[in-house]
C-alpha cells in the first residue's frame, strides 16, 4: 500500500500495518509531528539595513537605504527589516515587564 506522511508529506510503501506508526514513513517523522515548530530568530534591524545599503550600493548605484525601489530583492529585504522589527520590539517590550521597567 502506498500512502502519503503526515508530517514530511513524502510517499512511501507501507509493507505492516504496526510499524512505523499509521500515517508516518518513519519513525522520526512520527517523533517530530507532534512539537511546535520554533520560528528562527530574524537578525536585528541594524543588520538588515545595512543589507539594504549593501544591494542598493551595488544594484541601484545610490548609497541610501531611504530611497524606494520595486525590485524583488528590495521587497524580500523590507519585509525582512519589519519582520525583524515586529520580533525585537516584542522581545524588548517582554523583557522590560519582565523586569518591571516602563516606558
């Protein structure tokens, strides 16, 4: 019988019906179904910046990271700067209840 994993969506042969478990090709896919998946940390804002300068520098030939192009690397980069920007602001604004410091 052929079927379909659950978790890594591969096709596989499933020769008995015990082993792996229903639904999984192995047993690490079965394992891994279960746990939440941690979202990787983007980098900091300054960083992203200064990727921006960088492919504005190189690409566009200006030495700004204010200007606006449509290009689809610009694009990838600005949703990365407010991605990274969402995730820092929420750590700090955390850390600071944490601490009991307020704005």
């Amino acid at each position: 019988m052929i079927a379909l994993c659950k978790h890594s969506h591969n096709p596989f042969w499933r020769y008995r019906r015990d082993h792996p478990p229903k639904g999984f090709c192995s047993l690490p896919c079965h394992d891994e179904h279960g746990k939440p998946k941690e979202e990787p940390i983007p980098p900091e804002p300054h960083v992203i910046v200064r990727r921006m300068r960088e492919h504005n520098r190189l690409i566009h030939n200006v030495d700004s990271a204010l200007l606006e192009w449509h290009c689809p690397a610009c694009e990838r980069l600005e949703a990365e700067y407010a991605a990274s920007i969402e995730h820092h602001s929420q750590r700090l604004a955390r850390e600071m209840v944490a601490t009991g410091v307020h704005a």
